[in-house]
C-alpha cells in the first residue's frame, strides 16, 4: 500500500534527508513531492521552510476495488472478400515459420547481471508463495528468484503467453508483488525485506520506455519553458520518471492529484542548474 509522510527543512535537500531517516529508507525507494518551495524572505524576514511529500511502499496490498462494468462488446464489422489481400496474406504465413526457427530464449540484461538464483530462506518462501498463486491462477510460469542486493529480491516469471500475469499496464503483475510483499513480511521479526516481481521483462521494457519518455518531455519544457502534465502513473513509475530527471539542469518534477489518478508534472525551473 502506498503511504506518505510530509517533512519540512530549511532546504528541499534537507526535508527529503530528514524524510528518509524517519522512514529508514533509500532515495531509490521512495517518490518525492514537493510540496513548497525554500523561501529566504527579505532581509531575514518572512522566510519559510521547504515542506516535501514523500510516498512510499510498506508492502501491505492495496484495498480492492469494486469490479467495474463489463463493456458490451461492439458489433463486429462485415467481413469483405478481397482476393488480392487473401494472396498477401497467404505470403506473409509462408513466411512466418523462418521467422519463428530463428527466434531464440533471450534472458533480460538484468537477469545475467544476477547471476546464479538465490536459494536462502526468504527466496524459497517466495518462491513457495508465488508457485501456489500461480497454481490458483492457471499458470505454468517457471519463479526465478535473484538477490539484487541485502534484503532486496527480484523475480522473473518466465514461459509463454504470460499476459495475463501483467495485465493492463501492469496492473495485475503490480499486484501479485503486493501480495509477495505482504506474504512474506507478514509475522517476520527478522527485518522487512522488499521484493520486485517481473514477467517478459515489463519492467525492464516499461522503465526504458518512460527514460525516453522523460528525456523527450524534458526537451519540451525546455525549449518552450511550459509545464508538462504526464498520464496518470502508479507509484513505482511516477519513480523512474522522477529518478531520470532528478539530475536535468533547468528541469524539476512533482505528482499531484491521488489515486488511481495521480500524475507527474514536468516543470521548467530556471534556478536549477
């Protein structure tokens, strides 16, 4: 479930420091709102602090939501016989086995960066949980557990036709990983310990997609000095969005609105060098 807590500072530097010691976390962990700006006032008077909103994941799974309305489906439209794309068609058929022979199992990059999996006592429970969750959801995907780092697990569901494990922009993939989380946080006195799930390299494919995302949008509201509004993003993207631009002379982020429809805004600011 995603939480926040809201910090003040002399600087914005000195809110999200102190927000992070509060909670115990990494930057990387967390996405940071600002919510006013440092004011040093006139001659000393009428300063005001900087106060950022700083969210985050404690694992717990998001409450659920009321199914929504099935759509009826449209009226399909009349079939055409065409003779001359019925031919192309037919050429095009021909050619997909040689495609198909030459298409090979390729692991994502961050995969071969973990190495060996893990096979301590969390990543068998994860793998444990995930396999009986995949059991009741009719899937044969294969649980690979890797440890990225202390207390941080990434898993990879690999096999076919595992679209349904991601869902619409992912949403049901980020909730299997909630579930994860909580499942086997739940009771431990040992540390909480934080899981990714993966399926098709989403993520990996997602976080590269929204870099290039963000660098083009960053170029925008550069060149025309205009705030950017991006689509609504859960936590874990509007994160990337904001890591990848953290560092961009001229450019600032922060979310506004709530759930499920929180965005991030891209904003020019030319006091950020």
């Amino acid at each position: 479930m995603i939480k926040f807590i809201d910090v003040s500072g002399k600087t914005e530097d000195e809110a999200i420091k102190l927000a992070l010691s509060k909670l115990n976390m990494d930057r990387d962990d967390v996405s940071v709102e600002i919510l006013e700006r440092a004011k040093s006032g006139f001659l000393g008077f009428g300063s005001t602090p900087a106060t950022v909103r700083v969210s985050y994941d404690d694992g717990m799974p998001e409450p659920k939501e009321e199914p929504k309305a099935e759509e009826k489906p449209q009226a399909k439209k009349p079939v055409v016989y065409q003779p001359e794309i019925l031919q192309k068609k037919e050429v095009r058929a021909k050619e997909k086995p040689e495609r198909k022979e030459k298409k090979e199992e390729v692991k994502s990059v961050k995969q071969v960066e973990l190495g060996e999996e893990c096979r301590d006592e969390k990543s068998e429970q994860i793998r444990a949980f995930l396999k009986g969750l995949l059991e009741h959801m009719d899937s044969e995907a294969e649980v690979k557990v890797y440890l990225a780092e202390k207390d941080r697990y990434k898993v990879y569901l690999d096999g076919d036709k595992l679209g349904a494990l991601i869902g619409r922009r992912g949403e049901t993939l980020d909730a299997i990983q909630q579930l994860t989380n909580y499942s086997i946080n739940r009771g431990s006195d040992k540390g909480r310990v934080r899981v990714q799930v993966d399926a098709e390299n989403y993520r990996e494919k997602r976080e590269q997609s929204l870099e290039r995302l963000a660098q083009k949008v960053a170029g925008k509201v550069i060149k025309y000095r205009r705030n950017v509004t991006l689509e609504p993003m859960n936590a874990y993207e509007r994160h990337v969005i904001h890591t990848a631009l953290q560092d961009t002379k001229n450019v600032t982020t922060f979310s506004i609105g709530t759930e499920p429809n929180r965005r991030v805004v891209v904003s020019y600011d030319r006091t950020k060098q």
